[in-house]
C-alpha cells in the first residue's frame, strides 16, 4: 500500500500547484493516476488531510452539483470553502480580474470558477497566482468530464476502445468529453444537428491528443451514431447563457432526443449519462433517464471524489 501510494504521488506530483481550466491540462497518466485516487477516497482507503486550505468559488451561472461537491470536497480534506459570488464582491461592482485575482491570491489556496468565457478563466490563472480549476465555461466542463470517464471506467472495468455517442448540442460538455475520452482511449462521436457541431478547434486539439487508437468525430444522424455505442451520453439543447434560444432549439433539436427507440439500437451493455441537470422530455425521455441503463446518479456523486482527488493534488496533500 505504501509503495502504491508513492507511485500515485510521484505520477501526479508534477500538477502540483497546476491549474485545470482545460481537460488538456492533464495527460492520460496524471488523468489515470487522478482515478485510482478518486477510488482510493470514495472506498474510504484513503483519507487526506489538506490542514484548513481554503478553496474561494466564484460562480457567475447557477450550480448544484458543482458547487456542493467542491464543497463536501473541502470539507472532506479538512479545508474550507468562500464564497466569492460577484454579486457579494467588489466584483459585481466592476473591479478588475486583474486586481482581484492578485488580492484573492493572497488569501485563498485555490480558486474554483463558473463562468462565461474561457478567457476570463484564464485571466484569473495568469494573475492569482493559485490554482485555478475551470467549474464549467462556455468552452468547457473538464470536472464533468473526468467524473464522466470515471463512472465508464468504474461502469465497464475499463476505458480503452469504449464507443462513447454524445447525442445533442456540441457544447462545453462535448467539448471536455472529447479532449478527455481520446486521452484515454475511448472512441468519442458527437452527434449534432447542422450548425450546432462542437468546436472545431477543440476536436483538432482532442485528436492530436488521441492515445491508443482512439477516434474522435462529428455526425449528423443519431441512429447512426448510437450504433455499437456502450455510451449513450446528452446534455441540454440550450446551455446557460442560451435561454432566449430555448424554443428555437428545442424544434431544431427535436431528432437527438435520447429515448428507449434510440436506446434500442446501441450495444446491449449500453449505459445512459447526463451531466444534469436534464429537461425531461427534451433531449432526453422520462423513461430513458429512469431506466436500469440510467447512471447519471452514480455519475453525479463521482464528481465529489474525482475533485477530492484533484484538489489533494493541486493543494499538495499527497
Ligand atoms: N453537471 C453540473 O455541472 O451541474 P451543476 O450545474 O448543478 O453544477
Ligand atoms: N451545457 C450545460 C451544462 C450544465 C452543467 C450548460 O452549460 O448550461
């Protein structure tokens, strides 16, 4: 136990002090190494004590999951959360980044940030002086995606060569889901109505970051997509920040919604995941999201030990 926990050190010792604002920000080994210690604290094998660190969370946009579960996970370490929203700082008043970030620096260990632009995230990084994790932007949801391969991982004893469709809006989610599942092997195909494709920049970024084989690649017909598929994965039609485009979407979208039809075609292993939280009766069915293929519970809850085991390392707990 001793050496294996020294080997997990010395493999994630190297993001140490490391922000994430993007799944790109670690390897398949730091992302691999990132799981078993996850496992390790949600089997209660481990336990890790980061001596009152605190975390500052600036949410811009509205979270449950995200903002309880980097919550517990303080909490679970021995450390504390702040609340830093904009609308009780200096912030919602127009202070800079490029201030507050040097002044939170002094205070906090870590920030954790929800926001709109991948840029403002990297204004925090470049200026605090702290990690910086990406709690969702319109770019990306790296913290969503490693909870996501964990429950796959966990799900089917492994990652290599899983058939992962991601059926819906090529958004923030599709685009960490492809970073991350071609990093560790999984072959990812996001399947999206014409004009609403992931980001292009994103699926050439997660292609070169391709490892043992795995394909990465953008289609328009979900019951061609869902077809040998382990995965079923969909996330809403209109993200945050998207409202006023809801109705228009939801007549766009109405083809990619995940239902037990759609559900029958895939692999006979196939499971179900959601992000959450889910419009019932749009991109996915009451029946589909409640069925014995729904995992998005399971799913859910590992995005508490994949940050417990993210935080550990960049506060340097290990
Ligand atoms: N999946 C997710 O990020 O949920 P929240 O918006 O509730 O944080
Ligand atoms: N794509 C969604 C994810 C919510 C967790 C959004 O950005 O609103």
């Amino acid at each position: 136990m001793a050496s294996a926990s020294s080997s997990l050190a010395s493999k994630l010792s190297s993001f140490r002090k490391n922000s994430f604002l993007s799944s790109s920000d670690l390897n398949t080994d730091q992302v691999l190494s990132l799981f078993e210690l996850a496992k390790q604290l949600k089997s209660g094998n481990r336990r890790i004590d980061l001596g009152n660190r605190v975390l500052g969370l600036i949410f811009k946009k509205a979270s449950t999951r995200t903002r309880v579960s980097f919550q517990v996970a303080m909490a679970r370490l021995g450390g504390q959360t702040v609340d830093l929203n904009p609308q009780i700082t200096q912030l919602g008043r127009g202070e800079s980044i490029k201030d507050t970030a040097r002044v939170l620096g002094r205070y906090c260990d870590a920030l954790a940030i929800r926001t709109f632009s991948q840029q403002e995230l990297e204004e925090y990084a470049e200026w605090s002086n702290i990690p910086v994790i990406n709690a969702l932007t319109d770019l990306e949801h790296p913290c969503q995606a490693l909870a996501d391969y964990l429950t796959i991982q966990e799900k089917f004893g492994r990652l290599k060569g899983i058939n992962l469709s991601y059926i819906g809006d090529g958004n923030n989610v599709a685009n960490s889901l492809m970073i991350c599942g071609a990093m560790l092997g999984v072959n990812v195909k996001i399947c999206s109505p014409r004009g609403f494709e992931a980001d292009s920049q994103i699926l050439e970024k997660a292609r070169s970051l391709s490892e043992f084989g795995s394909k990465v690649s953008i289609c328009h017909d979900p019951s061609k997509a869902v077809k040998e598929a382990q995965v079923i994965y969909t996330d809403v039609w209109a993200s945050m920040g998207q409202e006023e485009e809801q109705l228009r979407r939801k007549e766009i979208f109405e083809k990619y919604k995940v239902d037990q039809k759609l559900i029958g075609l895939a692999d006979d292993e196939v499971i179900i995941l959601h992000c959450l939280p889910a419009h019932r009766g749009e991109e996915i069915t009451e029946e589909a999201l409640e069925s014995q293929r729904s995992n998005v519970f399971d799913q859910a809850e590992n995005r508490l030990h994949v940050q417990q085991a993210l935080l550990a390392v960049q506060l340097g707990g290990l």
